[in-house]
C-alpha cells in the first residue's frame, strides 16, 4: 500500500489505519462522532493527499479541458477554482472534480479511486493537441482544514488566506513552504485545502497544530475519512462510488449547477464529452433523484439497501449514517420521481425488518 507524507503523523497520533484504494490511510484517531463534532465546534485537520492531482499545460490546455468538463471554464479568472464532473459519451459520470486556474496551467484534483482513470482519459482525448500533462499526486501532499475556528486560526499568520472568497485561492511561500491554499472543502463548514510539497508536510503539519501564542492548544483534531464521510453526508455532498458513478448521471444526482449545456455556442466552443446525452435528459427529465431520508429509530440504511414506497421498490441507498450533529440517522438513495417529494412516507429494508423513513430536503444540514 501507499503511504501520505502524513503518515508519520497519523501513526504517532495513534490513527486507526484502513486500505483505502491502495493507500494505507487514517480511518479514526479516537472515535469518528468525537472527531465529526470537533469540526462542527471548532476545526479539523484532514489527509486528503490521495487524491489526484493532475497539472495540464501547453497551447491546447484550455480546449482540452473544455472537451473533458461538463462546467465551462474559459471563462475562469486566474486564481480561482471550479467544480466540475467528467461524463463518458451516455453522461454517465467518470469523475467529479475541482478544477484550479493558475496564470500557465491548470490544476485538476480528482477521486483517489479515479485518479489514473482520470489520468487516461484526459491523455487519449489529447490525442496530437500540444498539451503537457503531469501527475503530480505523489510529489505533492494536500491536507483539509475545516470548522468554524479555521478562518481565525489562520488570520494569526495570514491576513491574505481569511480574505479569500469561496473557490478562489492564493500561493504562499511562508518560512520554506510553498503552498497553493484554496478556499474550498468537502464538510459543510468553513475552510481550506492546502497543497504542498510532499517533503515539506511534516512542517506544515506541525505548524499546523504548534500551541497559540498565549500557551493554550491549538483548537484543531486531527480527522480520519470516517468523520470526513459523516460530515460530507450530512452536508448532502456526493461521494463517487456511491451517489456518482459510470451509469449514473448528474442532472439526476441534482448537480445540474456543474452542467454548461451551452458550450458548443460559447465563443465557437465545441460539446464536451457526453452534452448530448445530458442534452435528452434534461429535456426529458431524470426518471429518479437524489434524496435525502430521515429513518425513525436508531438503525443505519447501508447502500445498496432497497427504497419501498408500500410493496413496490423505488429507488435503494447511496450512503446512510446516524448523523452525529442531529441525533439520528440520516440516508441519501436514488428514489423514482413519483416517491421523491420532501415528506413522503417510505420505508428501507433493513436486514428483513422494513424501517419507516420520510423525505427531507438535502441538506441535512447547513452552517448557521
């Protein structure tokens, strides 16, 4: 298995390790509710280096990446991000992603999971385009910081960072450490992601949590992926595997603020890979939606779980939780469109017992 430049870290703070798509990661360091609520109250710190990173530069960049996103992205300004999915030619979704515009190249940071499949993609569309693509992912290190803490903690070395607006970053060079921080996250609070230099993570992460300047600890917890996954449910965010994969498309995962279905009459644009797919779906309309649910009692919907509304199924479990911050457990599923009104009676078989659960909204839950 792979291992982070953090590993060091995680190993001397007692992490619980788990295989995550070949790389040895933190899944826990005490408990994962413990963990979910220290973000929520205050902040914390998340490995996130297995992700992909994948630099793409040269004359045909721009027109490349504009065939690969379903989100137009001529129209960047330099130092900004954007979130955008990658679909096959039937608008199934390959991946989503951030995408990150630098003055001479762009930055595309995709699923641990997808990464060379990303990789591969994005080299055979090229094809003869004068392009420079450069995995990056194993000579960089990325770690999330998020909670309601974050942005003041950060003010005490940086006025730059809490001046950021959402999605747009910056680079700093502070001491030896080259960094490029992005105001961006995956938990529903406020927050960052940092990219760095892979032999200058043990530094940041020990800047990351020195003692305030009046001697208290430092407000931050170190975070595994179970909190990251409870946090990112409950912000109704999806997860490629679960919400997003190759035969699911995004207009019915409610990502259709991602979707620029006008690119071929865009500046003598061209459709990106799988417009035309996501064309008929939208004018059709999705035959299901994402939907969040709220189980009575105390057990967990698991995915693939099926959805009843009375003896007929209509729809099955994406991912499902007890949500710490609310107190009960919460579902995200693929529902029919005639059963995923916000308030209808469903139920989920769990085990051989069918447990009732209603529609709610997504999010669960928002920053107040």
């Amino acid at each position: 298995m792979q291992r982070t430049p953090f590993y060091q870290f995680h190993y001397d703070h007692s992490a619980k390790f788990v295989n995550f798509v070949g790389w040895e990661m933190p899944m826990l360091y005490r408990s994962i509710h413990e963990e979910h609520r220290h973000v929520r109250a205050c902040g914390g710190v998340f490995d996130i280096s297995h992700m992909g990173r994948i630099k793409v530069g040269g004359l045909h960049a721009r027109r490349l990446l504009e065939r690969i996103l379903t989100r137009r992205i001529s129209d960047m300004p330099v130092m900004r991000c954007r979130y955008s999915l990658i679909c096959n030619e039937q608008g199934g979704t390959l991946d989503d992603v951030v995408v990150y515009r630098f003055e001479d190249h762009w930055l595309v940071v995709c699923n641990a999971l997808n990464r060379y499949k990303v990789l591969d993609h994005i080299q055979s569309t090229a094809g003869t385009w004068q392009v420079k693509i450069e995995d990056l992912t194993e000579s960089t290190a990325m770690v999330a910081v998020q909670g309601p803490e974050v942005m003041r903690l950060i003010g005490s070395f940086s006025t730059e960072v809490p001046a950021l607006k959402r999605y747009a970053f910056c680079t700093k060079n502070l001491l030896i450490l080259k960094m490029t921080i992005s105001r961006t996250g995956y938990t529903g609070e406020d927050g960052v992601e940092v990219i760095m230099g892979a032999a200058m993570a043990s530094t940041a992460i020990k800047l990351l949590f020195r003692r305030q300047d009046d001697g208290t600890d430092n407000l931050l917890t170190p975070a595994g992926l179970g909190a990251r996954d409870t946090l990112r449910m409950e912000a109704g965010m999806p997860l490629y595997g679960h919400e997003l994969d190759e035969a699911t498309d995004p207009v019915s995962a409610g990502l259709d603020f991602a979707i620029s279905l006008d690119k071929d009459t865009y500046k003598n644009g061209e459709p990106f890979i799988g417009q035309n797919a996501l064309n008929r779906i939208v004018t059709d309309g999705p035959k299901r939606r994402l939907c969040g649910l709220r189980l009575d009692g105390k057990r967990t919907a698991r995915q693939h779980m099926p959805v009843r509304h009375g003896d007929k199924t209509v729809g099955h479990v994406t991912s499902g939780c007890v949500s710490p911050t609310l107190g009960y457990p919460i579902a995200m599923a693929y529902i029919q469109n005639e059963a995923a009104e916000v308030g209808t009676c469903l139920n989920i078989e769990i085990g051989n017992n069918p447990v009732d659960t209603q529609v709610v909204a997504l999010p669960f839950y928002t920053k107040s």
